[in-house]
C-alpha cells in the first residue's frame, strides 16, 4: 500500500524545537518534486489544517499561525520531507500529517485544502508543554 511514513514528533517544552521527517513507503519510485506537497496538523476537536506545503509553483506557503517559526524543505538524497518547527507554542501541540501528490482535482483547489492531497501518513505526536 502506497503512503507516506513520518517521523520526529515528540513532547518538548515551549520554545523549544522539534524536526519533523517524512519518507515514502510503498512505491517503486518516489521524488518529492517540491510542488503539492506538505504538511497538516490536527488538534484535539478541532479540524485537520494546512501548516506548511509547496505550492503548484513550489513556493513555499504556511498558515499565519506558523510563519516565521516554521520552515518545509525537501532534501531528495535522502527522499525525505522535513517540517522545521521552532519557537513551539502550546497551540502547536496535534498530529501531524504528511501529505504528496496531487489528486485529480488537486490542482483545481487551493494549497490549503487536503482534499488536493492524494498519499497521507498515519501522522506524529508533537507535544508541547507550557
């Protein structure tokens, strides 16, 4: 079964720093191209959202709430998509979702919406204390 495997959560106090990992699994051939691919988070009874994803222009783009504490980047020597988190808040406590690949109206819905997401993982633990 073809889906994507993260990685590197964990329960950390606020202010500090987690990296997140995300790898493919399931596929004979995969490449992170940068573009329609990122990372959603979901709290306790709240709905799943976008925190960091390339774009269709592989522009980077991030929810307001993260901006500036938050990095996506992609190394593909080593096939892995990372979600750099500093500067963590309590709010930021969720799993997180890796998502790849566009489905067949991805490119017709905004970066933001995770139906554009065709491949998930089972998600990561990040914890973060007051």
């Amino acid at each position: 079964q073809q889906h994507m495997v993260e990685s590197g959560g964990g329960s950390v106090q606020a202010g500090g720093s987690l990296r997140l990992s995300c790898g493919a699994s399931g596929f004979s051939e995969f490449t992170f191209s940068s573009k329609y691919e990122g990372w959603f988070r979901q709290a306790p009874g709240k709905e799943r959202e976008a925190v960091a994803v390339f774009d269709s222009a592989q522009e980077p783009r991030y929810a307001d709430s993260v901006k500036g504490r938050f990095t996506i980047s992609v190394d593909n020597t080593k096939k892995t998509l990372y979600l750099q988190m500093n500067s963590l808040k309590a709010d930021d406590t969720a799993i997180y979702y890796c998502a790849a690949k566009p489905t067949t109206r991805g490119p017709r819905l905004s970066w933001y919406d995770g139906n554009r997401y065709r491949y998930w993982g089972q998600g990561t633990q990040v914890n973060v204390s007051a």
